[in-house]
C-alpha cells in the first residue's frame, strides 16, 4: 500500500524536484535537478507522463521552458536521459544558455525536446534566434548538439522560410599608447 501511494503521489524519474505556486519562493535548482511549477499537475503513471498546465515553467541546468501545457513522457527508447518534453502555447517558449554566453531563444505552437539526443522540433509559426541570427517557418528541426538546422514553409502556404543575419562587427584592437602621439 504505501508503495501504490509513493506512485500516486510521485511520477518515478520524471521529476527531481517539483515547486507549487502557493505563495512559496521557488530557489534556482541545482545543475542536475528539473524545476517545473504549474496552476495543474498531473501524472499517468502507466504511460510514465506527466501533465503540467497553465503557467508552466520548466527549468533545468542552463534550459528554460515556458508554455501554456507541457508533456514530460518517459521511455526506455528515448536514450540515456530517456525524456521527450513536448511544450504547446500561443506560443511556446524554449531557451538554452550556449558555453560561450549567447542565449539560443526558440517558440512555436508546439516545441519538441529530445533531452537526451539534444533536439528541438519546432512546429507551428515556428521561430529560433541565436547569435544575432533569426529564421522563422512553418517548423523547424534543430541538432543542437551538431548544430544542424532546418526550416520548411506550409506546403499550402505562400510564406516561404525567412532568415536575418546580423553581420558580426570586428572587433576594434586598442593601439599601445607607445609611441603614439
């Protein structure tokens, strides 16, 4: 009985840590830890899903998830970190601090992440931003770790994929105030 009622009470392995919005101060969790807060929870313990809705905020390590509903599914064919996070809102907001300090910033309708392949699936006036760079499509496929993009435009649609490029400024060298007059 109390086995069922540890079940019941907690999906296994989707969530290290879990913060309610009553009125409580949610802490930065640490590098290993999941924070998702959210108006609902819910959990499908068969399936190994969680359910999250309204105001939800996921955060773990250096990503940050915003949406109006997410999915946390958990499966032995999704790998090593075994979990797909599938965000929907109007729109859905995803983001990934980058090693050298730029923010990668992602949203769409629905916002797929395969945590351990370390791919983004953006469906639905999709849009991705990073480095001064802005592509935005119908969706969009992005191998993070191999940094392989791609965008497609509705086949029934006119909009066709369109990208920004912000030309990258060189960076001024500070002459030596030696012998310079």
């Amino acid at each position: 009985m109390t086995n069922n009622l540890f079940k019941i009470l907690i999906v296994p392995s989707l969530l290290i840590a879990f913060h309610s919005h009553a009125e409580e101060t949610v802490e930065a969790p640490a590098a290993n830890q999941i924070s998702i807060s959210a108006d609902k929870q819910e959990g499908q313990l068969k399936a190994n899903v969680g359910i999250f809705e309204k105001n939800v905020e996921i955060i773990h390590g250096n990503r940050r998830i915003t949406a109006d509903r997410l999915e946390v599914h958990k499966r032995e064919d999704l790998g090593d970190n075994k979990q797909l996070l599938i965000a929907t809102g109007s729109p859905a907001y995803f983001e990934e601090k980058q090693a050298d300090g730029t923010v990668m910033s992602a949203s769409a309708n629905e916002v797929r992440y395969d945590v351990s392949q370390r791919f983004l699936t953006l469906i639905g006036e999709a849009s991705i931003a990073q480095a001064g760079q802005k592509i935005t499509a119908k969706s969009i496929t992005y191998d993070i770790e191999q940094q392989l993009i791609s965008a497609e435009k509705d086949e029934n649609s006119t909009d066709r994929v369109h990208t920004i490029l912000v030309p990258v400024e060189p960076k001024k060298v500070k002459k030596s105030d030696k012998g310079q007059p």
